[in-house]
C-alpha cells in the first residue's frame, strides 16, 4: 500500500514494488481503479489498483484495509509518501 502513490515520490515506489512483483494499492484521495496511472502499470501487466483515502480519518484508513482484506489480500508494506 503506498499513500501518495500516484504523486513525484509515490509513483516510482508503486513501479519499483510492482516490478518486483508486489500487489499494489496506490492510496490517494482521488485513487480509483481508473485512473491514469493505474492503468499505464497494469498496461505493463502490474497488479495495481487504486483506493481512495483521506489519511487523517482512522475510520476510513480502518475501513480501507478491511476492504482489501475482503478481497482476499493483508496489506504487509505501507509506504506513506503523501505530503
């Protein structure tokens, strides 16, 4: 999981993470499966997505992770690059 992502810090960490074969959650305010940059990694056949959050609310961070543990995935890296 990599919160600011998709930003000038975030998006390398997501390729670097992805090219060694990490699943990738790009977390960002305006994330979304969507987006640009989630598209151009999984173009590269990454497994990428895209979440949005605002990390200054507890619930929602909580509510993120429960999300992406009902798809069947533990989050074991957070990079916090957001600024």
């Amino acid at each position: 999981m990599v919160i600011g992502g998709k930003g000038k810090v975030g998006m390398p960490i997501s390729l670097a993470l992805a090219e060694a074969g990490a699943k990738v959650y790009i977390v960002s305010p305006s994330a979304s499966d969507s987006m640009e940059e989630v598209k151009q990694l999984r173009g590269k056949g990454f497994n990428v997505h895209g979440r949005s959050l605002d990390q200054s609310n507890e619930d929602g961070i909580n509510s993120l992770i429960e999300e992406i543990e009902l798809e069947g995935s533990t989050p074991s890296v957070l990079v916090n690059s957001g600024v």
